[in-house]
C-alpha cells in the first residue's frame, strides 16, 4: 500500500496542480529572494527590504475574505487561472523594468504589492478546491503535501536564486518566476471541477461576506479552527520573523549571521516537509483530532527547546522538530476547515481562517520584535510560548469542546446556510 502521505498524487488532477504548484513556488521564492536583495542595493536600507516583504504577505491577510467570496461565486478553477495570469504579468512587469534598470525601490514595493494581492485573492479558490480533487479519505494528506511543497519551495527557491544571481541579472531571476506561473495555468487548463453551489443567491458582497461569517461561527470546528489559529499566529508563529535575530546569539565565529540565518531557515523548512509527510500517517493511526490536539501542546514545548539552544549546533536540530510541530499544527487546523466547511461556503470560511493568520501575525511578529529588543529574542521567544501553552492548556480545561471539535463532523448533511441578511447586487 502506497504511503499514506502520498496517496492523493494517484488523483489525476491533484498530481497535476500540485506538481505546477510546486514549480510555481519555486519561482515566487527566487523572486523573493531577488527582490529583497535589489531593493537593498537600490538603497542601501533594511527599511525598505522589510517593506517589499510586507508588500507581498500583507495583502494575504487583507485580502483573503474577499478571494474566498469570489471562490464561492464563481468558477474556481477559471478564478484561479485568472488571478495566476495576473500574478504572471506582474512578474514579467518586474523583469522588463529591472532588464532595462527603470526598477526605483517604489515601483518594486508596489508590484510586489499588486502580485501579492493577485494570490491573495486566487489562493482561497485553490484551498477551496482540494476537497474536490482527492477523495475525503484523502484529504489530510492533500494538505499536507500542499503543505510540503510550500516548504520545498521555501527550500529549493533562495538556493536556486542565489545560483542565478551569480551569473545572470535580476531580470532573469524575475523572467523565471513569470515562466514558473504558466505550470499552474497549463495545469488547471487540464482539469474539470463541479461548479460552485451558491446557496445564498444573487446577493452583494458584504452580504456573502457576512453569510460566511456566521456559517464560520456556527459550524463548532471551523469556529475552533480560527480562534486557534489566531492564538498560535500571535504567540508562536513570531518566531520566524525573528529567525535574523535568533541568529545573531546562536551563530559561531566561523559563520556570519547571514548564514547562520540560511541554515536555520533550511533547517525550519527541511522539518516541515518531514513533519508535512508524517502527518497523514500518524493521523491514521491515532486519529487526526488526536493528532492536532497534541502539536498544540508540544509545538510551545519545541520552541521553548528552540529558545533555550545554547548555539547553532542545538539549535538547528531543535528547529527541525519545530518545523514539523509548527506544519502539524497549521496542516491540522487548516484541514478541519477544509472537512467541516459547507461546500458552498467553503472558500469563504478558508479566507476568514487565512486573514486570522494573515493578519495576526505580523501583528505578533512586530509586538515580540518590540520586546526582543529591550528583553532578548530568546526570552520572548520562550515567553510566547509559554503563554501559547497556557492558553491551550486553559481552552481544555474551561472549554474542552473547542479542542473537542477538531474531529470529523458528525454524519449528517452539510451545516446550512444562514440566510442572507440583505444587500442586493
């Protein structure tokens, strides 16, 4: 029997999105990577290197409520062939400028913006479809090597970058990524999904809006998904913005901080693809509620670990292991989502459970920067999660049913849709 981890590449569809998928992360990290470094030689400031990196996650928690309307609306496959299109003319724009050198730090900030919030506003539709591309046995494990390619990607991508750069320009950096995107395009071209299932009518934006969020609140596990998630992306997930930082205290003599950095990101993303791949596996045997209930008490243990590591020789190690704590976590909530939402609206509770990380993050990560910087990364990073590990031990004790409501849904028919609460269109 086929790992249980691999089994949704036997589906046809899923084998091929998830492979264009892979080779499209790919190009957006060289991208990343790219763009990062020709916004630092441009001006010579951090400030502006930390600002094309906002530009380009910011929209995800801005924006994803809106995607996840549209991916209840309208057809999600030509939705996210769309947005995809989009997000490749923005990459081509970013290699014609910097192959003619008219690339001023503000037009990179804004295109990094606008290709931002070209995936922001698709990748609802593509989390809303993969129920519909494997069978639901299936389905935690299409996660989580969704997942696994995310982190390939994070992998794969700044080490391909850094050899290009060697010997080409940044254009062919950007040109590259623009190429990676039509995989996606070509491959969502070769597939058929059932159309979308609208239940609330013609009605306005707003009003779909609002009808997601009361099915989100209703439905016990995705309401408990996004509360949780929300918690961790203020409490835990600050560590990998603070990962320079980190660097700085674990790294050796022979090693600068820069590399030190590489190694610990390498070593994050290396975990994550592991603990992506043993998932299903576990879950299978103990239970995917079981499972997820777990990482959420371990992982504040694992970066406490991570925290305490006296150099980069332990903290490499203890990052692998919060690499897949942290993956488990997000892969298992993520998933609860995927199973418990209505299908008709499906996209619109993904895009509320991605703006609770989307936007609480960054929130987290600039409030611990702040404390870091007068009490040490590792004190706040062992703080954190020791108030993560408080908090869920709490949510237990004085609300087990939240963590209760990580299972399967109970057999019956899909949680209905409330009723619009008006707004025509």
């Amino acid at each position: 029997m086929a790992l249980a981890s691999l089994r949704p590449l036997r589906s046809r569809n899923f084998a091929l999105i998830w492979s264009a998928a892979l080779v499209s992360n790919v190009g957006t990290w060289m991208q990343t990577v790219a763009l990062g470094i020709l916004v630092f030689a441009r001006t010579g400031q951090p400030a502006w290197t930390g600002l094309v990196a906002a530009a380009g996650f910011l929209p995800i928690g801005l924006l994803a409520p809106l995607g996840g309307a549209l991916a209840d609306r309208l057809d999600r496959r030509r939705w996210l062939m769309a947005t995809t299109t989009a997000e490749m003319s923005f990459a081509a724009l970013l290699a014609l400028l910097a192959a003619l050198g008219r690339d001023p730090p503000g037009v990179l900030v804004l295109l990094s913006f606008l290709g931002g919030a070209s995936g922001a506003i698709g990748f609802p539709a593509y989390q809303a479809m993969v129920p519909d591309l494997v069978p639901p046995e299936d389905l935690l494990a299409a996660v989580s090597l969704s997942s696994a390619q995310f982190n390939l990607g994070r992998v794969i991508g700044p080490a391909l970058a850094g050899l290009a750069l060697l010997t080409h320009d940044y254009a062919v950096v950007f040109g590259i990524n623009a190429a990676s995107f039509a995989a996606v395009v070509v491959a969502l071209s070769l597939v058929r999904l059932p159309p979308p299932r609208p239940a609330d009518g013609p009605i306005g934006m707003l009003s779909r809006l609002a009808v997601g969020a009361r099915v989100a609140w209703a439905e016990p596990g995705c309401r408990a998904a996004i509360e949780l998630i929300a918690v961790v992306a203020l409490l835990a997930s600050p560590f990998i913005a603070l990962v320079p930082a980190m660097a700085a205290v674990v790294h050796h003599g022979g090693i600068d901080v820069a590399e030190t950095t590489a190694v610990l990101v390498t070593a994050q993303g290396i975990g994550a693809v592991l603990g992506a791949l043993a998932l299903p596996t576990l879950a299978e045997r103990f239970g995917r509620r079981s499972v997820v209930r777990v990482a959420l008490f371990t992982l504040p243990l694992l970066l406490v670990l991570y925290g305490v590591a006296p150099g980069l020789g332990w903290a490499v190690p203890a990052f692998v292991v919060v690499g897949a704590g942290y993956i488990t976590v997000l892969s298992g909530l993520n998933t609860v989502v995927q199973v418990r939402a209505p299908a008709e609206s499906r996209g619109r509770v993904l895009g509320l459970y991605m703006m609770g990380l989307g936007i609480v993050y960054p929130i987290g990560a600039v409030l611990q920067g702040l404390v870091a910087g007068r009490a040490g990364v590792r004190a706040v990073t062992v703080g954190g999660a020791l108030v993560l590990l408080v908090v869920v031990a709490g949510v237990a004790l004085v609300h087990p049913s939240t963590l209760d409501a990580l299972g399967d849904p109970p057999v019956r028919e899909d949680l209905a849709v409330p009723p619009p609460v008006g707004g025509h269109r």
